[in-house]
C-alpha cells in the first residue's frame, strides 16, 4: 500500500471516527458538555467502601482505636471528595440547575456515609452464612478475604443504598465491577435480607425486582430472572413492572437452577440443582428436577 | 533447614528453571530470538479502540467536532504506534524477511483502523438491540458503560477484523481479555451479524465456526459449541472443520442452553433455557425442554 | 440538610464505623496486632511464579541460557523476598513465637521454590492436553498465552503445593485470584493428575476433597462438588469430611454436569452435557442425560 | 522505653501536631476551608505548557500538520480543564465569590492560551541566542533538550504572563519549579526582553522588578538584585518599590557578577565576571574588578 | 562486529561486573548480608514529616481539628512503619544484634516524632524571617509554598534531630535531597538558631561544625566552610575537630561570601558579597570588601 | 468573555501553535518524519548505569556472586535493549540509511557496555578521593549514596564514553540530568583522569576542551571556563578550537574560582577561592586573590 494511499485510509477513518453526526443515534444532543461517571473513579469508591466497612482487612488497620479512626476518618473524607463528582456527572443530563445539583450531590455523599454503618451490620450476617454454610471454610478471615460473594454483597449492598436515594447509573456500574470480578451479577435494584450467602458464586443472576428474605443461600450459576415472553405490542420485552420472584426465609437454591418470573418462592424451601422454576412453591417444600414445570 | 541446604536447593530450582532444554517442548528451538505479544500493550490496544469507538464514553471526549477530532487523532496515532510491535511479534514464527513483516505489520494497523467505522455502525446496532431488549435498561449511557455485552463485543468485533486480516494470536488474546473481564468467551473467527445482544452474558461460549445472522438475543450460559463426539483415529477431536452452529435472523436463546454441532437453527426460533440442541431447527419453532433430543 | 446536620451525621458514622468493638464479630480480639496477607503483594507472587514457569512467555526472557537464567534468578531472589512476609501474615494468628515463624516462612518459601520444577513439568503436561483437546489451538504458544485454563492450573498447582506445605489462607488467595480472572474456581485442597484440562472453563468448580486422575477433560460449567442436604445437628453442612467425587483416568465431563459427593467415576467414562450425577459410575460407561438420577 | 511511654509520647505529638491552634500563625484562620495550588498539578501544567510551546520536542508530536494539531489540541483541553482548579485555589483567600471566581479562572486561562503563540515567539529568539552564543552548541535540538535557560525561560515567559494577568501564588510556583531544576532563579514579575540567554545558570536570580532588554547574556552565578542596606524603621527590608537593576540591549554580563539597587547598565555593556556594581553603568562601557565600586 | 564478539564482550563485562572481588574496595567484605538506606523511602519519609509539620500546606489537610487529626494520625503511622526499616539499614553494618537494632529504631523513630512539635515552632519562626526579610513575600502561603530555604530547613531541621539521636547516614541523605532540591547544602550536623532564613539560597554551604545563632539571615552563594590548608601529615583534611565557623545573632551575610575556618562572627555584623573572612569578625562590624583580609 | 469569544481566542491559538511553518525555524524540514531522544527513556539508562556501576547500592543486590550476577544481567539486558532506541533517535537527522543506523547503534551500546568496568575503576578512585578529601565523611557508603560528586562523575564517565563513540546529544543530555541533580555541570566532551573529587559542588562548570590530571579537586562555584571575548567576525564566539584550561595533577581549586581560556595549570598547584585566573600558572604554585590577574 503507498503511502499516499495509508494516509488517504487513515484521514478518511478519522474524519468518519470523529464526526458528531456519526455518534448522534447514541449521544445526547441537546446537551453537548455533559460527562459520564468514571471507570477509575468508581472503582476507587468501591474500594473506600470496602476499606471503610472492613477497615482491618482492606485498609491494613489495626484493631486499635486510633489506627481505626485514622484509616476511616481519611476514607470517610477521600469519600465525600470524589464521590459527589461522580454523582453530579450521572445526574447532569437530567437537570440544567447546576448548582442544585452540586448541593444534591453532597447529601446524597452524606446520607450514603450515614447508612455505612447499618450496611456493615448486614454484610456482617453474610460472612456468618458463609462460613456457616461452608465446610471448607477454616476462619471469618477467609470469607472476608477470599470469598467472592462478600465482594459482591460489598458492592451490591452500597450500590443498593444509592439506588434507594435515586441515583442513576452508579449503583449498576458499582454491581458490574463485583459481575466482572467475581461473575456474579445482583442488580442494585434488588432487595435482599440478612445471612445471605452465594457458594462459589460464577453465573448468578438476581434480577432488579427480586426479594429476597433472611437466611438464603445459592450456588453457582442460579437465575433469579424474568419470565421472557412476557412481550409488548412490538416485540419487546415490558419494562418497569415486578417480574422478577420473590423468595421468603431460609431457602436453598442448588446450582444452575433458573427461577423465573415474578413468582413467589415460600419459607424453607429447597430448590435442587439445573431445576427452572416457574410457578409458585409453597414453604415447605423440597424441589426437585421430577417435580418441576419446565417452561 | 540449614543455609546450605537452603542455597543448594534454591540453586538446584534455579539451574532447571532456567536451563532451555527444560523448555524444549513448549518453545521454538529453531526461531530462538523470537518475543510474543504482549498483554499489557494488547490491553492498551483494546483501550484505545473502546476510546475511538465510542469516545464520548471511554475517552472523555466532549461531543463536539474539536474535542473529538483532537481524542481520535491521538488514539489513531497511538495505535499506529504499537499496534504494528504487536503484530510483529505475533507473526514471528512464520516468517524470517523481518522487513517484509515490518510493512505488513504497518499495512494490517492501517487496514484495521479504515475498517473501524463499520465496527461502530455494527456496534451502534448491539446497543439498540440491548436496550431494547433489557427492560432494566434505563438509557444508551448505562448500556454501553454498564452492560458487558458491549465491551464483549466491541473485542470480538474488532478482533474479528485481525482474523480476517490473517493475523495469529492477536485475536484470541483480545476476545481471552473480553472472556475474564465479562465471562463471555466468543472465538474471534466466529460471523456475527447486527443487533446482537447477551444478556447478563457469563458462561456464554460462541464458537470459532458459528454463524448468527441479525436480531439475535443471547441469555446467559448458553454454548454454542461442537459436537463432542466426533474424534479422529487417535481419539481426538478433528481440528479445521465447521463444526459451531449455525443461527438465522430474529433468534432467542434462553440461559444455559447448549447448542452443540454443524447445525441449522432456523430464523425466527425461540429455544428455551437448559435445553441441550444437537440437531436442525427449523424456522418459526419455539423449543422447550420437553421437545428437546438429548445428546 | 444544614452544615450542622451533615457533620453530625458522618461524626456519628465515624465514630461507629472506627470503633473496635463493632468489629467484635470479625477479628481477633485476643492478638490485637495481626496483619492480613496483601492480596497486591499475592498477585505479584501469582505474576513471578507465573514469570519463573514459564519464563519466555509471561517473563519476555528469550530462550538463550543467559537470559533465561537472569531473568530466573531475579524472580526468585524477588520470591524469596515477599512471600516470607505473607507467610508470616497467613500464620500470624496461630503463634506467639515471631522467631520460630519466620525461620519457618522461610523454609517454606524455599521448599516451594524447590517444587517449581515438578510443577512446571506437570503443567507441560497440561498444555499438551489442552492442545489436543481442542480444534481451534494453533500453536502452544497461543495455549499458554491465551488459554484460562493454564492461568488456572498455573495458580492452583502452587497453591496446592503451599496447601501441603500446611499454609493457611494463601493457597485459597491464590485461587481466587485465579476464579476472578477465569471463572475457574479450583479448592487448592483438591488433588488433580497430570494432562489435565478445562475448555473455555467458566462456571467450573472443583471442590476441596476432589481427586481427579490422569487425562481428564472438563468442558464449561462443570462442578464437581459436595452432595449437599448432609447436614448436621444443627443444619449446617459437616465440615472436614471427604465429601467430593473421586475421577479416574481418561474422563470427559461436558458442559454444565454436575457430580456431586464422594461418587467415583471410573477411568474411561465420558459424561454427557448438563446431567446431575450423584452415584458412582463405572469404569467405560458413557452417561447421558436420560441415563442420569437426578437428586 | 516501655510500650505506654511510646504510646503516650506519640499521643502527645499528635494532638499537638494536629491542633488548629498551633497552626494559627500561619494560616487563616478566617477561612477555614481554603486549598492551596498543588505542586503536582502546576508540574503537569509546565509540563503542558512545555509541550505546546515546543511540540515536536516536549510532546513526541511529528511536524506533519495532523500530528502537531492532535497534540496541541488534547494539550490545550487539558490546560482548560487543570489550569482553572489552580486559579481558583491561588485565590481563594481573597475572594467569597465563587461563581465570579470560577468565570474569572476560566478567561484567565483562555488569555493565557491566547498569549502562548507569542511566548513562543520570544522562545525561539532565545534559542537562537544561546545557539549564537556558546560554541559547544551544535545544533537547535541539543539547545532546546538540552539547555537548562530553555527550561528556565519556558518557566518564566509563562509565569510573567500569569503574572501580568494578576494571578497570585501560581507564578512563584512556577518559576520555583525551574529554579529546583536548573538553579536559576528568576522572579516572575521581571521584564526581560527577546533573544535572552544564560550559559550554564547554576545561581543566576534575577529580582522582580528588573527590567531587561533585548539581546542580553548572562553567565552564571550572575545576580541582578536589590541594593541590600536599604531598611525601613523597623529594620526589614522596604517592599513594594523599584528595587532591581535596568539593563538595556546587547549587554554581556560574565560570572558571579553581582548588579544591584536600581541602577541603569546603558546597552552595548560588558561586565566582567566576580564584579560587584552598584551604580548606573554608561552605556558601551567595558567593566572590569578594578574599575567596579565594590559595596 | 559479529555476533559472537559482541556475545563474549558482554559475556566479559558481565562477569566482571557482578565479581564480587572488583567491589572489595568499597564494599563491606565481613558483612555480606548488609543493605543500604532506600532513596525512594527517604524521599517518602521526607514527604511524610513535610506533611506533618504543614499539613494545611503539604498534606491537603483543611485546618479543622479532625481533617488534620486523621491526616496527622495516618502520617504518623506510617511513618512508624517505614522510618525504623531505614534507620536498621542505616545501623546494619555496624551491629550484630538484630533485636536490639530492631528494638532501638522503633524507639528512636518515637523519639523523632516527639520532637516534631519543636521543629514546628522553630520552622514557624523561619517562615517569619523569611516573609520580614523578601520585600517580594506577599503572604505566609508563598513562603510556605514556594521558598527553597523552608524546604531546604525542614529537611535539615529534621536531619539535625536524627543527628543528634546518633542515626549515621539518613540525616545526611536527607540534606542531601533538599541540597538537591533547592542548591541548599546544610550538612545535618550543624547548630541553627530560630528566625533563619536564606534568600534565593542555590550556592550556599553550611558545614558539619557550624553554630549559628538566632536571627541570622544569608544571600545565595554564602560559604560557612572549614579552612582548606589544614591537612594532617599525610596531606590529607584533619577529620573530628570544629573547624567551621560560629555566627553569633542578628547576622546578615551577602551573596557569595566566604566564611571559612572556627572563627567567630559577634551579633549584629553585616558581611559584604564576595568577600572571603577567615578571621574573627567582632560584635557590630559592618564588613566589606576592602575590609576583609584575602586568603 | 462570550464562550464565542473564547472559542475564537483558543482556535486561533491552537491553529498558530500546531501549524508546522511556526516552527520552520527550529525543527528539521527536510525530515520530517525524525523524532528525538527521550529524556524519560535517557533517566532509565543513567539509573541503570549507576545500578550496574555500584550494584549493592543502587539495585539493592546483595553482595554474593549469584546475587549480582542476576542483577547485573538483568540491567545489561534492559540497557541492551533500551540504549539502541535512544542512539538510533540522536543520529536520525544525520543519515537515512536506517539499517546501517540500527546495526551501529547496537554496536555502541555493545561498545559502551565493555567500557563500562573500566568506567567503574576510574569511579571507585574517585570515591576513596572524595572520602580521603572530606573531614566529614564517615564512611564509603556515604560517599556513594550521598555525595553529588558521585553522581554527577557518574553521569559524566558514561556519557564521556559515548562522547568518544561518537553519539550526539546523548551525552549531553546524560550530563544535564546530573546538572540538574547536583548543580555540577560537566560536558561530556571534557577529559577528566582519576581520583577526581568535588566539594558540594553546586555552581562548578567544566567546559568542553577541558583536560584535568589526576587528583585534582574542586570546591563549589569553580568555574573552569572559556575566555569570553574571543569573538568571530559577526561578534559570536568561535566555535570547535581549545579554548578552556589544561590542569595538571595533585591540583586544588577553592570555592568560586574561575580559571578561564586555554592555560595550563601546572602540576601541585593551590588556587584560592573567589579567584579569577586568565594565564598559566606554573607547576608548585599557591595562587592567592592579591596574586591573581583580573580580566
């Protein structure tokens, strides 16, 4: 190929690459300065969060008063630093009152910091059902330290909290960076108790609307999902209803079972392996492959 | 353990670890100056075709004409810059005229970035499809930052191009990056046409012979693989040969269903979840596990 | 919210978040100055020992003598350096006697080291497997540098060795930093044979009490586990006891089985894709789905 | 010492060392939430400024159009994105208005833009100067790599103009940053015309309210500074008033020559080198050490 | 040049460079074991105690009492982690008994830190003279922020303290860094009174054996050095005695003067520029250069 | 400011700053496409001199012979592969044979490697100079990781090297990185024999021409410089003959001499500080200020 020839390819490819007509299907016109929440900056936040709720594991403190409140004190502030940022720029196609925006985005910070403490206390019921549920666990260090799901509970129980104070776009980016890091994919918007527990944990899926009680533990490869036929006049699937199950306490759902639609799952409840569920089970029972409706 | 048993075994592990002749099968006695890719510099180089893709989005690229043509003509440069070393080092086996590898090597980056504006507009069409397709899905934004069918896709699709341009190893190092950032392990010589979407997307193995056509809709887990069985005379399996399905047009195919062999999936099919495919599907049938053959 | 309002409340959260005694249920009250293993510092050791096995590959040494051999050396005096520390970390709850444990951390650094050319040799064997076991490989070098299942086998064959070397927590760091980048999910308790391989491999899980023969092959999604409703008195899962399958010489287990307890499997079985076996299975049968008993 | 001694010592120095109180003297305490420049973030913007000035040099752009336009352009974004945060923390002490401050930071930074293509100007002038004046040079290359005036001078023109534009504090720090790196000293409010240059440099401070004019050459160890003894009642130094020497054209001043007060060194001027003038010097006049009036 | 005589050059020079043999002279032959101070983590530690000692200035800190209680308490901490490794490195050739090296660094590293709120209070003083005596000085932040003499004695005022608490090496590497930094060189052993400053200050040298007293202020240049002739019989500098000189109180000392030898300069003297002093200078002399006796 | 204000300002300025005729005046035309050494790439090369010059102090190897021989390899590698680049970069205005370029460059970096033991005797006569020198000096560890005369010697014994090989630029850019570190300013192309030492060393300059015998040792500020009103017919200096001082052995020169054009200082000599020397001086000397010619 001549050089002329390489050049004429490359500005070619440029012009088309850089040309905002060319990006008009999937940009927001009518508001050209608008930036996106970042990558780096999020991943940052998580790990924060993760410092600042399990301050002796992912923060290297010690035990003692003080080495605590240096380490959580200097989180908590790099915190509301880098936080509000984010949120303003997940907020800014949807308001032009900049300064509303910047004020919003500080309360939210504060209000999230706020709930840190209840979400430590949950995620503490998590690491007993993991090590409980577990007979290859030796010690709590090794959940907090090894065991996927904590990761994954991690971030979905603080992406949780910003979904419920309205954010957009945050919490799933914050519930993707635990999916890619551990394959386990809880939508912020799900809503799940105490002493929960995932084993091994790669290809779970708990969709948005799902409930989940107390005391529930599943293996690999679980599907809390929609029931997908369920279209709209063009084909689609519908959004914003309830569509995904609700499971009661004390529940177990073995691997690879796919739980569909928005069903509700009673107390203690055994689900067995590769099952795909559909319709209501009472409390009390104890599912099998035999027994279950195929879709 | 006495210091001298200590530094004879040490220089013992040494010795062997480092002797060539230990390494005899796993590398190329006859081409001993030769250096493989490198997966940092492939990482950058997925960066760097994310950013000119879609670069109001992973390159903070303001949208507008300036801000846009100074992003893409940096990233452009960059990967003139150290896509070619890569290409380089992949095809170093095969070839000894070093010169005539070096023009090559800067022909194909030229080629690549001239096919980059089709891989967005084929790109642009995943987005659609997947919002479309997600009633959770909120905006395009969450789509292409959040969803990881897009950054999936966005290697395959330009790994693809280097398959199709000849290029060894550089592929599957790019579509392998997909595969451990999302769990979505698609071959780069698979055909794959537009408006392609996966939900949620981990365990979903795509492989090198397949052939989708437009409109098709993946869920999670499903395998679209070879016939296992078919071994040669020592009891492996026959390398070079189609042998991944084929799919037509307006597809979906529910989680964890495998769909395995040389086979024709009709247009307009609906397969159910956990079903195990192994032979033709004609056009308009809707498969459950019921009506499924098992392998 | 009021300045006020806002100070109170993340003085509240502070406070709480940073006091000792709300981490009661997580630490170790008893030895208030224990570190944890850093899990950078484990995924530098993962990158050396990856580094020193395959040392032209993951280390850009080129296989003449000299370079190899100051490329080997650097790694391991690096090494000899930093796992004593994380040894020493690991260990750090179960002893008083900081002298006997770092004259211990050391020696077990070196009789890892010295293990380095055993495991090398049987990795060799690995991707030998997985080069024939697969149409699409091209060359070796495409298997060791793209293929997960090396990645895998690579930080499971050392955490096993460090696992037998009596070293807590690490062995289970190092395989999940293997499951995040995989989803390959291998207990460094389990004992695996040589040729051993695992296609496209997310969602697999091999469990702590495994033993898995020679020239075996497990396609995605395979979990070979605990036979789950053994419980104890009070509803937990017993710990400690062998409860995983045991696999001979020469098996296939396709897509998504699932065998679960302490089952054997003879040698020469092949088993079919997405089945639930959970009795033994003798030598030379081939199990398909309606062969199978589920749960 | 015992292990609550250390504690208590350690306990004391922080309270002490964190006390706002002990702070008092030197910060202000009535704006309790101002920031101050950070040195990294004026490094980068040197290191920006640099790279506009002298693309092909500083910012690996190649001198074909499209090249130098990428790079400037990515270079004059970011110069508009960090340059602003710095403004606004060099002045936050002495304004309450933060929208008006913002507005301001931002115009102050497009003057800034607007003036470089005539700092370059000046730029290439003293590149031709040092060329012209030192044997040793062998090319432009080596004067703008290599010369530690080019850095200097870099550093200054672009000071002086903040400078003139009423920035506090940012000035300073930039010319700080070239005194640190080459061990001249020049004061950001001097006035210094074209085609300026200094050989070597190490310990050249040129005061800030010298003028110079065109066509001048120092060596080092030159200082061009205040005439010392002159105090106020109260002892200190007078501030605020012309206190530094004029120097005209086609002036010549050898090393370790000290010019102090303000006095005029008429043009066509050579002073010889370990000389101390402090009265007006005519101008074409030839100083040596017996001919110069020692303090 | 062949291949082969380039490989057998390096092979030479490699042998030669890593032969123990050829580093006798200036190694540590009985010692084999030993390491040195790191640079890296003296510049950090340097950082640290800056930090500490202006944390509204170096440390980003806002000056409320618990932003600076959690930036002074993660400081400190981490100084207690890195300073006693660096100060066993220091002492490691000159001990056998690991413990009590161990044991000794971490009480000295305690004593250090007590002593910092001193160092405080003399620095503020020196950011006084500094500010009273530059005409050009606009506020506290400047000096703070921009002036090479307070980086120049925060490092030598931190030196001093580990020279006095009888740490070999580390004081001097630390003058050294802002010896490098600013053209400052201040050796650690020195005695300087409170309200020192230096103006502009690239040039000047202050000896091992210097004493100074309060308010003292010198211009660049400035030389407090030994007397040169001095030497013992084999021609060598007599090493151990005073041989610098001591300044009394209220001193100012022009640009590029020389003080050489144990002479004392009286309270309130002035000395010329360029002058060269090597004898006793009385209490109230204003000196210039026709004054001063020559070498 | 309007925004179309800005706009049109930053425009304008990027056009002027990115259009290639701006720079006619200092970059190559009739190259295009060249580019320049890298002072990042040329700060690796000197860290990795001085690593395989002073291994145990500078790359942390331990003084055994295995030890030093993986560091050493593993520096001569790197510099093997990184030095070439960076030659190939200096020479690319002067030939467009890039082949013979490539070969040539490979050489000299084979070339400077085989000096380098020799560059390392000549190092360590300085080392025990500079100890044998200093009262102050407690040990030869000091002197290595203290004293600038050592790096700057450093700097300039390597880049001397590659002066004499032929490379441009190179050299001087390696030697103003040591101008930069210690205010000692060498040209490469100097001749400098052994046990050379310098004082502090801020401020002293040796010139190009310069020859210095063995054991010789400067003070702070010493110029050895050209005389400065050898003018050409257009009144710039004369470029490319002798023009600075020959200095025999055992030689002294105090602080802020300056010894300038081409006279020999004989061997013996004592030359005051403060001093400017412009004529021979014989052998034996002691030259005070009263004793010395002014310019």
């Amino acid at each position: 190929m001549s050089v002329n020839k390489e050049q004429h390819l490359l500005n070619k490819a440029i012009n088309y690459l850089s040309d905002p007509d060319q990006l008009r299907d999937i940009i927001h016109e009518e508001k050209p300065d608008v930036s996106l929440p970042s990558q780096s900056a999020l991943q940052e936040i998580v790990s924060l969060c993760r410092a600042v709720l399990f301050p002796t594991f992912y923060s290297n403190a010690l035990p003692d008063e003080s080495s605590l409140l240096f380490h959580v004190g200097m989180e908590v502030e790099r915190l509301r630093k880098i936080l509000p940022e984010q949120i303003e720029a997940a907020f800014c196609t949807r308001t032009d009152d900049k300064n509303a925006l910047k004020k919003r985005a500080a309360e939210i910070t504060v209000e999230l910091i706020a709930k840190l403490p209840d979400v430590r206390k949950t995620l503490i019921t998590d690491v007993e059902a993991a090590y409980n549920g577990d007979p290859a666990a030796e010690s709590y260090d090794e959940i907090i330290c090894c065991y996927p799901v904590i990761k994954a509970l991690t971030n979905y129980r603080v992406a949780h909290e910003l979904h419920l104070l309205g954010v957009p776009l945050i919490p799933r980016l914050i519930t993707e960076l635990a999916h890619s890091e551990t394959g386990i994919d809880i939508h912020p918007g799900a809503t799940i108790g105490t002493h929960f527990t995932i084993d091994h944990g790669t290809g779970v899926v708990i969709g948005a609307t799902c409930i989940i009680g107390n005391n529930v533990k599943l293996y690999q490869g679980v599907t809390l999902g929609a029931k997908s036929f369920c279209l709209d006049e063009n084909g689609n699937p519908v959004k914003g209803i309830p569509r995904h199950p609700i499971l009661g306490n004390n529940i177990v759902v073995y691997s690879n079972a796919t739980i569909l639609g928005r069903i509700t799952i009673g107390d203690n409840v055994v689900i067995g392996g590769n099952i795909w569920v559909t319709n209501d089970v009472p409390a009390g029972s104890v599912i099998r492959q035999g027994d279950a409706k195929t879709m």
